[in-house]
C-alpha cells in the first residue's frame, strides 16, 4: 500500500506491478519491472512499500529487488545467495 498516492501495489507474479485505486480496486495503472541491466523480471513475489520504493523479492531465487513505483526500474538489488549454507 502506497499511502502518499492512496494506493494498493498488487503482483500476478508476472513483470507487472499493478497499483488499484483503494476505493474501488480499479487498476489505475501498471509498469513493467526491469533490472539493472534493462531486463524485464518476472517472478514478482512478496511486495513491501518502503521509502518510497516497491520491494519484492523474486520467487524461488536469494534476491529482493526495489523498484521505483512510477518507472518499473531497479534501484536496488540484494543477492542473499552466499549466506546460505553449501
């Protein structure tokens, strides 16, 4: 939930991160989640809204991503892969 633009943030586990009107459940608006290097990501799993930023992590995979919620784009990206155990 986006409080500053009265928004759910809603995932199907696609690219898309979907934002619906908190009265109606309207989509509103959609954007496509990219990476760093400008790939598309899908697998979106898991939403937090923090400091402005839409974080998620990646279904099945050791990363959480966030997301500018107007662009789609990654602004940061967190690879927890070498703290599990061999």
């Amino acid at each position: 939930y986006d409080p500053n633009n009265h928004e759910l943030i809603v995932s199907d586990g696609s690219e898309y991160l979907y934002f619906w009107d908190v009265e109606n459940f309207e989509m509103k608006r959609r954007v496509t989640v990219t990476r760093f290097d400008g790939e598309i990501q899908d697998q979106i799993n898991e939403l937090e809204f923090m400091d402005g930023l839409v974080c998620y992590n990646i279904w099945h995979e050791d990363e959480i991503i966030c997301a500018d919620p107007w662009t789609g784009k990654s602004v940061r990206e967190y690879d927890f892969s070498d703290i599990w155990p061999a």
